[in-house]
C-alpha cells in the first residue's frame, strides 16, 4: 500500500472529509511520529507495533567495486517490531486451508 492509496481508502471511508484534510492529517501523523523517533523516543501503536531506533557500532566494510576497505561511521537506523494483534491477523490461515485440516485426525 502506498501513501496515496492510505490516503484514498480513509477519504473514501470517512466521506465527510475532504481528500486534502485526510492529506493533512496522514502528514501530521508521519511528522509526529519521525520527529519522536529523531529524539530517540519509541512510537507504539497498540495492536499493530513499535518503532524505536538503534544505534549501529562503527565498523570497517567493504568497497564491493574496488575491494578496499573503508570505515562506516556509527549510524542510527529505525526499527519496527510487529504487535502481537498484527502477527496473529498475519498468520491466520486462510478460510480454504481451515475447511482442509478441519476433518484432519491428529
């Protein structure tokens, strides 16, 4: 799903706001939540999982081109861990595979 097809599914569902207010508020949200992950605070959405950001350690790499090594400076990088709600909606068998293993003896 894209930023725009977001856009359009809670402007289609919410028809009282204008496409342009949906805009503002799907903004609003990624601003507040990017700016608390810059100030190295974790952003939790119950049910579906948090955002923290961790700190990478210096270290030498690798030039893939030349073979050479060189130095990765120390780096933050966000990182996302599912909620419970959204493994368990992820993982539920489809209706058809239900229907096949309901008869099954274990």
């Amino acid at each position: 799903m894209t930023r725009s097809e977001l856009i359009a599914g809670i402007a289609e569902d919410n028809p009282h706001l204008t496409v342009a207010d949906v805009e503002k508020i799907i903004a609003t949200i990624f601003d507040e939540m990017t700016a608390a992950l810059a100030r190295g605070e974790r952003v939790e959405l119950r049910g579906f999982g948090a955002f923290t950001v961790k700190q990478r350690q210096a270290r030498a790499g690798r030039n893939p081109r030349t073979g050479e090594t060189v130095e990765v400076s120390q780096k933050s990088v966000p990182f996302f861990k599912a909620g419970k709600e959204l493994r368990e909606r992820i993982n539920k068998p489809a209706p058809a595979a239900v229907k096949k293993t309901a008869g099954a003896k274990h």
